[in-house]
C-alpha cells in the first residue's frame, strides 16, 4: 500500500472522532426528565385525603392548622408521617407508560381489562380549590406496576405499584399511636387523680421548678416530673379496641379509672388520660381513653407507673435546690464558723489564717444538695409544735448566701433539731414542714471549720533532708541522708535499712497529706492514743526546718497520728493508708531491736 495514502487516511479519521467528539461533546440532547402526573401537586398544600376501597370504609384524613385529623370511618388524631409519606410518593410519582385517550377509545374492551370500571382504590386530594381524583386499576401481568387514572385528564397511565405501599388497607394504619401528643407546648400544669388523692403540679416560670399545689403547698420533684413527662410521651396503643361511644367503660376499669391525667400549659389544655386497672388477657397492658375521644385502647403499663405514686412521692426527695452558685456558707452550732469565698474556687474561714481545701468545700456543699428526705415527719407545724422535734432552739444551723457578706442573699437556711434512733429532725427557714434525714448522712457534715484545712500539710523534696529520727517504745534510731539513694545509719544507732525504700519514704513525706482531720488541740489526746513511747518521726531538713509525726491508736492498714502546725497548734489526723505501709516496714523500731 501506498504510504502517502496510508498517512491521507489517517488524517481523515482523526478529522472524523474529533469531529464526532465535539458533536458529542456539545451538541448531545439533554436527557428527557420523566414528567410528574400530578404536576400541580405540592404535598404541603394538601388539606384533605380521601382513600375509598372498593371493598372497604372510606378512609379521610384532614390538617387543620398544620395537624391531620382522621374523620372517616371514626374521628381520631392521625399520624401525620403515614399520611404524608402518601403524598410525597403522589407528587414523586411518573409514568412508566402514557396510554393516550385515542389508544383507550380504539381499545374499548382494554380499558375493562386496566380496571378502571371498578377500581381497587380511588383516591381523592384536596389543596384549597385544586382536586384530584385517581383510579387504581389492576396491576400489570408481572406485579410490578399497576394502571392508574386521573379523572378529568385525558387518557391514562402504567405507573410503577412501588407507591401502593403506602395506602393504608384501614383507618388504624393512619391512627396516631402515640397515647399522648405534647406537640412543642412543654406543659407548665398537671393535675392527676391516682386513688382519693388530687395532686396538682405547677412548674415555676422563673426556675423551671416545679411545685405541689394540691394536697398541699410543697416542693415537688422535679427530676420524676421531668422523666415521668418523658415516658408519657413515648407511651405508644398496643391495640385499638372499640371506638363505640356507648361501651361500658366499668368493663374496663375505665370508671373509675386508676390514673385520670389531665396536662396543660398557661390556660390552655393540652391532653388528658385515663388508664384503668390492667388488660384481662396481659397484666402488662393496661385500658387507656384519651379525653375527647370515645376510642378505648390497650397501652404497656411501664410508661405510666411514675403516675401511680403517693403524694409524697412526688414531693422533692432533697432538703434543698441550689438555686444559685454559693459564696458563703454560716454555720451555727457547738463550733460556729463562717467559709466564703475568694476569687474563682478559693475559700477562707473568717478569723482563722489556716489554708482552706476548696475540694472539700465543694464536697461540704454537694452533701448539703445531695441531703435527702428520710421522712416527711409533719407537713404544717407552728410554734407550739417545735419543741417536741427539738426545733424551738435549734442546735445545729447551716445558712448558704449567693454573695459574701450580703444577709439579702440567702439561698437556703436548714435548721437541724433533736436526733432519735437514726433520723435527725430538720426544717427549712422558709416552709412549715418538719422532715427527718439520716442520722449517717448528717454526720457527714463537718462540725467545725478546721475539718477543711487544706488536706497537704509540707512540701518538701527527699533531696532537702539531712536525717531522719526514730523514738520508739524509749529507743531512738538515726537515719543520715548522704545523696541521692544513699542513707546510713548514725554512730550509736543499730539495725538494718534499705536505703532505696528510704528514699521513697522520704520521698513520699515530703507531700504529707492527712486522710481527714479529726481534732485541733484535742484537749485528751490519749483518746486519740497519743502518749509518750509512741513511735515519732522527725525529718530534719538541711535548712535546719524539722517536720515531726507522732503516732496513736494504730491498725494493720493505718494510724491515727498528729503534728504540730501553725507555731504550736496540735492537730489529729487519719494518717494516709499507703505511706504507713511503709512507716511500718522501714521507718518503725522493731521491740527486739536493741
């Protein structure tokens, strides 16, 4: 062949697929979007739905105000997602294929055979003036599309049968299930009737707090309101009954009912409900009727046992909410003392130059916030009454202040009185009611200010001391420090040390911290074990400082012990666990060694 045309040939079809991808490229027909048959349709807009079997009820739901209605067969909410999930598969829906009126008038005998003389559903949507009306004919020989109709418009279509899905086969599937709907009202009033008891709740504008009314004025317990609110809401119809507005409703524990709750917010209602007893055939269901509507329906019985409790149930279980963040704490009793604070999270005892624990402080006031009611001994008392709960002169009084030095500023006032077997009677400055609380969880509470002295008594490193001094049982024992890991005992002195674990004994001195105070220049310090003999510790720092630990009553796992602070202060304490382990085995003068 020759080459020359070999090479012209070449050319050309180069000329030709840049020419085809242009072509291609840039003058391609857009694709044609399926058509919408419903064109007009906007599911939002929808206001009614009618769905009418052909061998069943007529099914309509309505939205009022943005909220669907199911009106036929019986009236009763409807679930909005179910409906709507109707419409958004209608206004998504196109044609498969078109069947134009010229082929269904050449085809008289075909249109028999779509279904359209009997359809299996005819459906019929309302938007403002705009109506559809569709006819369901039969499904194609495959199953997977069926025949559909738009009276009024010309012709007819082969659509895919996915959408038939979402049409209900009867008025339950479009029922709202869930027992209750709050909708975004969050209720702000409760009024229940579990027994002889009426018990009324009102929530607080201001804290958000809720509050008894009924049977009397009291703090209500939020925390169980809240959450009983919460199961409520997620409490859903095993089973729809009877909608018969004459059914005898003594049949199902109706009337009486066990629990009538009616809840609303401001002056509006927003839904009630009464349970009765339980379900014949399953003792974890229960009858339910909503307010306004005849239907009688089963219900598990879990979401709505918080409703069930007594009045006191429903009170606050605490002695007191902190409304406010705490600034100054008064405590008035054996041992008066004032704490406030300074800056972010420190804190001072007024008149004492101690350092205060601000740990211990926050765990003072979340004891008082965590104090709970043991009992609600009396609901109303008045001066007469006092005295027999040891409450006309109070003997214990604790007052929290939103602001330091501000009388106005008062938080809460807890006024304690006389103990009995394991209960102490307490009461709140500003209500009636007398209450107990456990006599464990009142001794919890510090009795004096020097009880949250900062817990870290020195600060010292193993590399400041110069020697360690043993007394014990009338023997003494020196420890020389002469570097790092390197300890010898001084002339005179006899025994065997490990000078690595000395080292970390020093080491872990240096950041003594007591485990809890227990007294302040205890006027009889042989209660706490501490007498002459008893073995004593002394570091002596190469600054000439000297940190002395006397030790008491003693166990396996620790000791009571005491040091002195503040120039001549003696203070008890609960000597860390950990370290007296090692006090024990390397710093201790055995009873046979000389």
């Amino acid at each position: 062949m020759n080459s020359k045309n070999t090479l012209i040939w070449l050319v050309v079809a180069a000329v030709l697929f840049l020419g085809i991808s242009v072509l291609e490229h840039f003058f391609r027909p857009e694709p044609v979007k399926p058509t919408a048959i419903l064109t007009d349709l906007q599911a939002s807009a929808v206001t009614s739905v009618q769905v009418i079997p052909a061998d069943a009820l007529e099914i309509r739901a309505d939205r009022t105000n943005g909220t669907w209605l199911l009106t036929k067969p019986i009236v009763y909410p409807a679930q909005p997602a179910a409906i709507e999930a109707l419409l958004a598969a209608l206004q998504k829906l196109t044609p498969a294929i078109r069947i134009s009126a010229g082929e269904l008038r050449e085809q008289p005998s075909a249109v028999a055979g779509y279904g359209f003389d009997t359809p299996q559903v005819s459906l019929v949507l309302e938007a403002g003036d705009q109506r559809w009306q569709l006819k369901v004919g039969n499904k194609t020989a495959p199953g997977d599309q069926v025949f559909l109709r738009i009276v009024g418009t010309d012709g007819a279509y082969v659509t895919d049968a996915g959408w038939l899905k979402y049409l209900p086969g009867s008025a339950n599937d479009w029922r709202a299930t869930a027992l209750v709907d709050f909708g975004d009202r969050a209720p702000d009033w409760i009024v229940l009737t579990n027994g002889t008891k009426v018990i009324e709740l009102h929530r607080n504008t201001t804290n958000h707090l809720w509050q008894m009314t009924r049977p009397l004025v009291a703090r209500a317990d939020s925390s169980r309101i809240t959450e009983a609110l919460q199961r409520l809401q997620t409490a859903q119809v095993s089973q729809f009954v009877t909608d018969n507005p004459k059914a005898d409703l003594t049949a199902f524990d109706l009337q009486p009912a066990e629990l009538d709750l009616w809840i609303g917010r401001g002056t509006n209602f927003i839904t009630a409900l009464h349970t009765g007893k339980g379900a014949t055939n399953d003792s974890s269901l229960v009858y339910a009727r909503r307010e306004g509507w005849s239907t009688v329906t089963t219900t598990p019985r879990d979401p709505l046992s918080p409703w069930l409790g007594t009045v006191n149930d429903f009170r606050d279980p605490y002695l007191l909410e902190l409304s406010a963040p705490v600034a100054e704490i008064e405590v008035r009793g054996t041992n008066h003392f004032t704490l406030q604070r300074q800056g972010t999270n420190d804190w001072r005892v007024v008149g004492e130059k101690f350092p205060v624990d601000p740990e211990r402080v926050q765990q003072f006031i979340k004891l008082l916030a965590g104090l709970r009611v043991a009992e609600f001994v009396k609901d109303v008392v008045t001066t007469p009454d006092l005295p027999a709960y040891g409450l006309a002169t109070p003997s214990w009084q604790i007052t929290l202040f939103s602001a330091v030095d501000d009388t106005n500023a008062v938080i809460a006032q807890l006024l304690f009185g006389a103990a009995q077997t394991n209960e102490v009677f307490v009461r709140r400055a500003d209500e009636d009611s007398v209450y107990a609380v456990s006599l464990e969880d009142f001794n919890q509470l510090p009795e004096a200010g020097w009880e949250l002295r900062e817990r870290q008594v020195w600060d010292f490193s193993e590399a400041d001391v110069a020697k360690i001094t043993i007394h014990q049982n009338g023997k003494t024992r020196q420890i020389i420090h002469n570097g790092l890991n390197q300890w010898s005992l001084a002339p005179g002195s006899q025994g065997i040390i490990i000078p690595a674990a000395i080292e970390e004994t020093a080491h872990q001195f240096g950041q003594l911290a007591a485990a809890a105070w227990l007294a302040r220049n205890p006027a009889e310090p042989q209660k706490f074990g501490l007498k002459p003999g008893n073995l004593s510790i002394t570091f002596e720092l190469k600054n000439g400082e000297k940190h002395t630990v006397d030790f008491g009553l003693s166990g396996t796992q620790t000791a009571l012990a005491a040091l002195t602070l503040d120039g001549s202060e003696q203070w008890v304490f609960v000597f860390p666990p950990a370290l007296y382990q090692f006090v024990l085995s390397y710093l201790s003068i055995p009873e046979n060694v000389p």
